[in-house]
C-alpha cells in the first residue's frame, strides 16, 4: 500500500526505508512540503513541536487527478496517524472530556506565503467545547476558538464569503457598542456561534458539522483544493513554480498562544531579514493567537522585548535559533506559540530576505565557518546583485523634499529601494495600470494573498497597518520591491479613493515616493540616483570570491581531441567606449574592455562633421590613391599582364605617375580626405589614451570602424525632401548646393541591405586610410601611455570578417602601422590583432582565421543576426515578440543565446580556433555577455571572458561563478541545449 501519510516522529526513518538513503532535505520537502518537512525536522533534532502527521504533496496530486477524491488508503492512514498524536498528546478527537484539537494546514515545497489555506480548532463542536473550556479555564477563550473555527471553516472549506461572517461580527458589536473584538463579553461570543452556524445554514443548506472527522475530512479537501485556487495559480506563475508539485497538508495539535498573559504567539527570523544583521528578529503578541500577528491588527512587539517579559523563554528561543541556523545552515524564519509558559515551534523554514540581508548573511556564515564560499555565491542570486545597482533617491534631493514639507509619513522600511509613481488603490488597477507602462504604488491598508498580482505590477508598495512581518512586508521582500507598511498616519478612504494625511489629501494618480529602506513616503517625485556600490563592501567581498571560484585553474575539464590549451573559467570584461565607462566597469571588478565601439566616438558634435567630410570624399581620393599603387605596382615588378615591361611601356607608366601625383597633390577630394583623417586622429588618441589610463595592465579591445558609413550621414529621406521643398521654393545658393551634393553621395552609397553591405573589415579593405589612422591613433596611445609608466595591453579588433583572406589583406598592413608608430615612438608595448566572429563562415572556417587572427570576440548580436537571418533592428517589433509568445521560440535569442544553433557555431569556433592557435584567447562581447543563461553557456563553450556592458559587470561576475560552480569538472559537453534553470 502506498504510503499517503507520515508522522513528524517517524518520516525520516520511514522515508529513508522508502527511498533506500537518508532523505536530503529536498526530497523531504518534495514529499512533505515545506512545513511538513520542517516540523519533521524539528522533532527529529529535539525541538518542543506539538504531536503532529503529515499528508503528502503526492495525495494531492492523486486527490485532484482522480476528480477531488481521495487515493485509495489515505483516509484509513489519516485516522491511523490520528490516534498516533492521540495517544502522544494524551488527548481524543471528539473526547467531551479531553478533546484533542487540531490545526489543518497547508504546506508545498515551495513556501507561498497567504497563498493556501488554514483551518484551526478543528475537532471543537458542542460536546467537545466544555473540555476546552476544563483546559483553558476559560470559558471566553472557547468560545472565541469556536467562533474562529466556524468562519474559518465556513469560508475555507466551504467558501463561503468573508463577509458573511465579518457583517454578523460587526452587527452584534454595534449592538453591544464594542469597538473591538476583545471588547466583546463571554455572552456576546456565544451570540456570535450561534449566529455564525445561522450563517453557515443559510449559505450551505446544512449545519455546521458536529462530526470531528467530517470536520476534518472537509478541511483537508479544502487545503488540497486550495492549491489550484486562482491565487495560489497566480503566484506560481509569477515565480515559476510548476504546477505538478501539490500542496501537503499537515495537521497538528492546537496549542494556544491566547490562553492568558503567560501564554502568546510570535514569528521570529535568526537574522534581520531586511538587513542581514546578526540578531534575533521579529514580532510578538501576548495572549494572541498567530493570525493576529499576521494580519497586523493588533501593534506586535519586537521580539527582543521578551528577554524582559518572559527572559526564560526568550533564552530558550535564542538557543533554538542557533540550533536550526548550525542545522539548516541557513537563516530560517519560524513560528512559536507559548502555551501557559509551554514554548512550541510550529515552523521553520529559509528566510526571505532581502538582497541585501542575503549577502551580509552569505559573507558573514562563511566567516562563522557555517558554508562555503560557493555555497555563499550560489545563494545569492543574480537578481539579488541588480538590486545593489538600482536607483536610489538622491540624498540632497530627500533633503530638500523634507526641507518643503514634503514628507508625508512614516513607516515600518519593509523593503528597501526607492520607488516613484501613481498612487493605485487597488490591485486590478495596479495591475491595469502597470501594463500600460505607468508607474504605480499600491496603497492599501493592508494587502491579501489576492493583491500580489497589483504587487508584481507596481514599482512600490504603500500600506498602513500591519509590520515588518505583515504580508505587504514579506511579499515585497520576495520580489525586490521598496515598500513602507504600517504608516498609520495614511487614512486611506477606499470608497472615494483618496488618503488623508496630516490635512493633505492625496487623489488616486497623484505622484508619490518611496524609501522603503527608510520607510519614508514624500509627495511627489523625487529623482533618483544610482547606489554607491563602493559602500557595499559585503557585495565586493562576495563577488570577489566569484571571480576566484571562476579563476580556479580546475574548474574546466577539457575532452581527448580538445587541442587548445586549458583556460580557467570566465573572467568578466566589459563594453566601455569612454573613459567614465570604464572606470565605473573597474569599479564594479571589469578585468578588461572586451569591446570599444570606437564609431561611437565619431558621432560626437564637434567630430561629425570631419566624419561627413571624410566619408564623402573617401571615393574619389580613394580612386587615385588606387591609380596610384597600381601603377607603383606595375613598376616595381617590372611586368604588366605576365608580360615585362618595355622601355617605352615603362617611360609612359612613369609620366602617369607624375601626372597623378600632380592631381592626388591639388585634387580638392584627396585634401578634404586626408584633412579630415588628421583632424580625427589626435581626438582619438585622447580616447584611447583616456582607456588605456582607466584599465592601467588590463587589456583593452579597440575595435576599428564597424557601422556602413551612411548611418554618419543624414537620412536619404530627410534629404531628399528638404532638397524638394528647398527646390521648390525656388531658392539657389550654397546651402541648397551642399545639401544636393550630400544628397547625391548618399543616394551612391545607398545599399538595400546596408547590414549585409560595406561595413566591417571590408570597409578597411575599401577606404585603408581610415583603419590605418586608427591604428595609428592607437599605437601613439599606447606609446605615450608606456612612456608615462603605464601598462598598456592594446588589442586591436578587426569586425565581421567572413573570409581569412580578407584578414590577409588588411591585419597585414595594419600591422605594419603598429610597427611603424612603435619604431618611431622609439618604445615597444605589448599587443595582439584578432577578430570579431559575426558571420557564421567566419566560425565555421575559425581554423583558418586563427592563422592570423590572435584572438577572437564572438560579436552574438551580429552573429545571431545571421544566423537566424533575423534583422536585429526590426525582428523584436516584427514578429520575434510573437514567436517568443507563441512559443515558437522559447527565448528571444537577442537576450539569450539560443545555444543549438549560435552556440553550435561558437562551440566549432573555439575548438577549429584553439586547433591553430592553442593560446587562443576567445571571448564575447554581444549583448549575450551580460545574460546569466548565456555566461553559462560560455564557460561550457570553454571561452575566457565575458564582455558587457558597465552595469552588468557585477551579475556577470556572479553567474561565471555559477556556472563554474554547476559545472565543476563537467568536460565540455554535448547538453549545451538545455540552460539551467
Ligand atoms: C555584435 O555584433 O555582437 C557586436 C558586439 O557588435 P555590434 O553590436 O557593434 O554590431
Ligand atoms: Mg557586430
């Protein structure tokens, strides 16, 4: 028979029986749930939990796929395991005398906090209420656990509205002029069940059941069916939990928080979940039963207080904290209950936290010798690290808000960040809002479970109830989210949609800000800066241990027919075209520029027009230049078609010559060209100077002219109807005459597919001077640069080439340039020529380009381009968004590398590369460089570094030292399908 239930005080051995080896504690959870795991756990490592059984997730599963009927024996299991905890307890379902109660909860693998459901008390009726009334002493306190377990069974397990149960509430204390529950007498609660169960008749037809077992059979349905209830749906689609898991459900002895002032109820986290720090944290109630903690209704107490009020108990918490943390070894969340001075665990679970509490925690259980730095690496996540770069208001821009009066209230800093936007009062709206591309805070009293979609949507969180605790607070921890909860200042009017404050009001879609790491709300929009990452000295020393994990000499195993030499694992460059870029990429621990766009520089005010006039005159002086060497040609070999030159042939090839020289000496064209050329070169000395300052000893990739040079030039279109329009008004003159003749030469340099056109390596192939003064520009930088004492590692990259033979052609003579300006500089430094692969032949021919090339750059935006045959400037708006939607595509391979089929070539790339050149450096430097799943894929591929751009630098760090980590010893392999996830 199969087993559908386990005991907290058997599962570990029952299961290690079923699975052959001790369970780890994801299987357990796999099995029993989060909770139900936990609370094993518990028991098993001699932690006060209250006798208890566990259903597993599997029932679940077989519960709903057999059309909400329980699998066969899981019932007769359950009444088994119930006399077990009876006879532990020393207490009887049903019993008048000595009723056991319980708790009926649910528990996935997965916590999803609010998003399933709990039933208490269940087992109390009419008969077994006088026995709980023996046991507390307490006739109120009965009732009003009878009283919960009617609403909360009603709308639980029955769904019956919320609101039934609240208006019956409400009515009778109106009549009995109480303002809260507490001020509701013994009599009055009786009034209450009695009309309560009126409530649960009218709506279902039938009386509350009186039957224990019937109770709990419904209540157990009720937890399994909860886990296709729309928003626990909607929050696993939102964290990407599937759907085939199931929900266990664990049942309980009640114990009771609200028996008196020695009793009380709490949860508790190891360390501060907001901020890492290492002390006990969290919230606390006397004689109070969990919910209230929860839901924020009443004003909890911070944990610490109870080493006054109850110093025994608090030491015996203190204690229990570091049991689990040495155990689990990791910051756990828990619940307790205090019992008449009884303490009781009632969960454990990992923390959420923020990311910024996960890397403090992560760093400082290294230093406590509890983890290892990998595991510390792999527990930070590489959305955690981009929060450390989010924006964040500007501090003089705060003080001014406060000096205006512009602060509206303050609150519990539930999660840090700062967040402006339209004031949204409810989740739908959130929600509607948020996908027309509004910025939104959600301002709620308090939110449910069925708000987080209004959360996702929103950029903050506003509430003014509950604390750190509250579901506001812990939601938007999970989801990196600022939020301020609790600022009880805000009287928040749901009906007329407006919040009172402090004699403001403020309207629905009225701009406000948030810090929710100071817990301050201003009216307005405050701008917002960037983090000072150098303050954030936990990070630094996490990612460094990445950069030294991903250093590791071993972390590659390389195949028998791999003939390059072994590399570690990635290092991570970054994308900078000015010097500001890459000082901000070094400070985020860039060990390199991978890639400088140097055309960007071209576009600037005062160069773009020597750009223009180079580019347009670049033909014709070209075209001479071109005579020129032919005839040089000509002469210098002395033979003409095969043939050699006669005295005559060769007297008249040297009248040419002169003449030419004559016209490249006065020709208008060749002077524009070259005039333009040199008014260039020192500006982009000073660039590359700037860089080669910034990365002192770090190579720095300068990539030579890319772009078809018409995008230098204003459009055809543009032109073309200026002229019109200038023609047409009859005008005449020099204006008119300069826009015809740019119109003329961009209308020649037309191409229809300019992408596939005169770009690249063939750009330098066609006009020589430009990459030559490159070049040259480069060398002087670097020369001057070694002359002033600094360590210059130049790397010059040649773009799109397709063929060796244009390689040939062009590395050749730009190498000379290299030469020459270091012989004239009278100082040598150290360099490299290489390549970008773009275009697939280049790849599939890499053995050959390596004859030259010194090292290769996997340029993936071009080369996906042409691989896919996807335009990169038009496919996203096309079509690419709807094959990603369609799932025709289960990526945009824009944003993350489609590893078949441009992985393939990458992976032909390096092997026939490193087949040449075994030193072969090889890196990438497409937009793919900064995408977790794509790094991944490039440590398989065996490259050894990453290039992207400044603010990616520190996630790119992060996930090279994971996937050094998930593939540590791993040879290189044929899985590059699929990414982990
Ligand atoms: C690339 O193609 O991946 C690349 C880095 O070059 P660019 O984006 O400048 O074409
Ligand atoms: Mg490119």
């Amino acid at each position: 028979m199969k087993r559908w239930v386990y005991t907290f005080r058997s599962s570990d051995k029952e299961l290690a029986a079923l699975l052959g080896h001790e369970p780890t504690l994801d299987e357990m959870k796999a099995i029993l749930g989060g909770k139900g795991a936990g609370l094993a756990d518990m028991t098993r490592i001699g932690l006060p939990v209250p006798p208890g059984f566990t259903i597993t997730t599997e029932a679940c599963m077989a519960y709903i796929h057999a059309g909400f009927r329980f699998p066969e024996g899981m019932w007769e299991q359950t009444l088994e395991a119930l006399r077990e905890i009876e006879n532990e307890a020393g207490q009887k379902f049903g019993d008048p005398e000595n009723p056991l109660l319980v708790s009926v909860r649910s528990g996935a693998k997965f916590s999803m906090p609010g998003m399933m459901e709990t039933i208490l008390n269940v087992g109390l009726n009419d008969k077994t209420l006088p026995g709980l009334v023996r046991r507390g002493g307490d006739e109120r306190f009965a009732w009003d656990a009878y009283r919960r377990l009617i609403s909360m069974f009603g709308r639980t397990a029955m769904g019956i509205a919320d609101e039934a149960f609240e208006h019956v509430l409400e009515e009778l204390k109106r009549e009995r002029g109480a303002r809260e529950d507490t001020d509701l007498t013994t009599e009055d609660l009786k009034e209450v069940v009695t009309r309560f169960k009126e409530v649960y008749r009218k709506h279902i037809g039938q009386d509350f059941p009186q039957d224990p077992l019937e109770q709990l059979r419904l209540a157990v349905e009720a937890v399994f069916r909860s886990w296709m209830g729309k928003k626990a749906v909607d929050y696993r689609r939102a964290e990407r939990i599937p759907d085939n898991l199931g929900t266990a459900v664990n049942v309980v002895m009640m114990v009771f928080g609200n028996m008196g002032w020695d009793s009380g109820t709490g949860v508790a986290f190891t360390r501060d979940p907001a901020t890492g720090e290492k002390r006990f944290y969290g919230d606390y109630l006397l004689n109070a039963q969990g919910e209230d903690v929860v839901a924020g209704i009443r004003n909890t107490r911070p944990v610490a207080q109870m080493a006054e009020e109850m110093p025994e108990i608090y030491a015996q918490l203190v204690d229990i904290a570091g049991r689990l943390e040495r155990h689990y070894r990791d910051m756990q969340d828990t619940e307790f209950t205090i019992e008449r001075g009884e303490l009781w665990m009632l969960q454990t679970r990992t923390g959420k936290r923020t990311a910024r509490a996960a890397v403090r925690i992560a760093v400082e259980m290294v230093r406590e010798g509890l983890i290892t730095k990998e595991e510390a690496v792999m527990r930070i996540t590489p959305k955690d690290v981009d929060t450390f770069l989010h924006p964040q208001f500007d501090e003089n821009e705060v003080k001014k808000a406060k000096a205006e009066g512009r602060l509206l209230a303050t609150g519990v800093n539930a999660s840090p960040g700062a967040a402006v936007g339209m004031l949204a009062f409810d989740a739908d709206t959130a929600e509607a809002w948020g996908q027309q591309g509004k910025p939104v805070i959600m301002i709620r009293p308090e939110t449910k479970p069925d708000d987080v979609h209004g959360m996702i949507a929103a950029q903050g969180i506003l509430t003014s109830r509950g604390g750190a605790t509250a579901h506001a607070a812990v939601v938007a921890r999970q989801f990196g989210k600022p939020a301020v909860v609790g600022a009880r200042d805000l009287q928040i009017d749901l009906e007329t949609r407006k919040v009172y404050v402090n004699g403001r009001v403020l309207e629905e879609g009225d701009y406000v800000s948030l810090d929710g790491a100071a817990g301050e709300v201003y009216e307005g929009r405050i701008p917002t800066t960037i983090p000072d990452y150098g303050k954030e000295v936990e990070l630094r020393t996490l990612l460094e241990w990445a950069d030294e994990i991903a250093a590791a000499p071993d972390v590659r195993q390389w195949p028998e027919d791999y003939e390059g030499y072994p590399t570690c694992g990635l290092q991570v460059w970054t994308n900078a075209d000015y010097p500001r870029d890459a000082r901000r990429a070094r400070e985020y621990g860039a060990k390199g520029i991978g890639l400088c766009r140097t055309e960007h520089m071209f576009f600037e005010q005062e160069r773009l027009p020597y750009v223009q006039e180079m580019i347009l005159n670049a033909e014709a002086a070209q075209m001479l230049f071109d005579r020129r060497s032919r005839i040089q040609g000509l002469l210098s070999t002395g033979k003409e078609d095969g043939k050699p030159l006669d005295e005559k042939r060769r007297a008249e090839l040297e009248a040419d010559l002169e003449a030419l020289e004559e016209e490249i000496a006065t020709s208008p064209a060749v002077k524009a060209y070259q005039n333009a050329l040199e008014k260039l070169l020192p500006n982009q000395r000073s660039d590359f100077y700037g860089l080669f300052e910034v990365m002192g000893g770090y190579p720095v990739i300068i990539r030579l002219i890319d772009p078809p040079l018409h995008e230098f030039l204003p459009s055809l279109a543009d032109l073309l109807v200026e002229v019109t329009e200038r023609r047409t008004r009859g005008e005449t003159g020099p204006e008119l005459l300069a826009k015809e003749r740019m119109l003329e030469a961009v209308k020649k340099m037309h191409e229809a597919n300019p992408m596939m056109g005169l770009r690249g390596i063939r750009l330098g192939i066609i006009y020589p001077d430009i990459t030559k003064m490159q070049v040259r520009a480069i060398f002087e930088a670097a020369c001057q640069a070694a002359k002033n004492g600094i360590t210059v590692k130049p790397e010059v990259m040649i773009p799109l080439t397709g063929h060796v033979n244009e390689l040939k052609v062009t590395q050749v003579e730009l190498e000379e340039v290299a030469k020459q300006v270091m012989a004239e500089q009278g100082i040598e430094v150290e360099y490299k020529f290489g390549t970008m692969i773009e275009i697939p032949r280049a790849a599939l021919t890499a053995d050959e380009v390596a004859t030259l090339a010194q090292f290769f750059s996997f340029g993936t935006n071009d080369l996906t381009q042409m691989t896919f045959g996807y335009s990169r400037d038009d496919a996203e708006r096309r079509f690419l968004v709807q094959y990603v939607e369609r799932g025709i595509l289960t990526e945009n391979p824009f944003q993350v590398l489609d590893r078949r089929g441009v992985g393939m070539l990458i992976q032909m790339g390096v092997r026939l590369g490193r087949k040449t050149r075994p030193d072969l450096e090889v890196g990438i430097c497409g937009e793919h460089g900064g995408d977790p799943s794509s790094i991944e894929f490039c440590h398989l591929a065996g490259l050894n570094y990453v290039s992207c751009s400044p603010f990616r630098v520190p996630v790119a760090r992060l996930a090279a030292a994971h996937a050094a980590i998930r593939h540590k010893g791993k040879v290189w392999s044929a899985s590059f399908a699929e990414p982990t996830r």
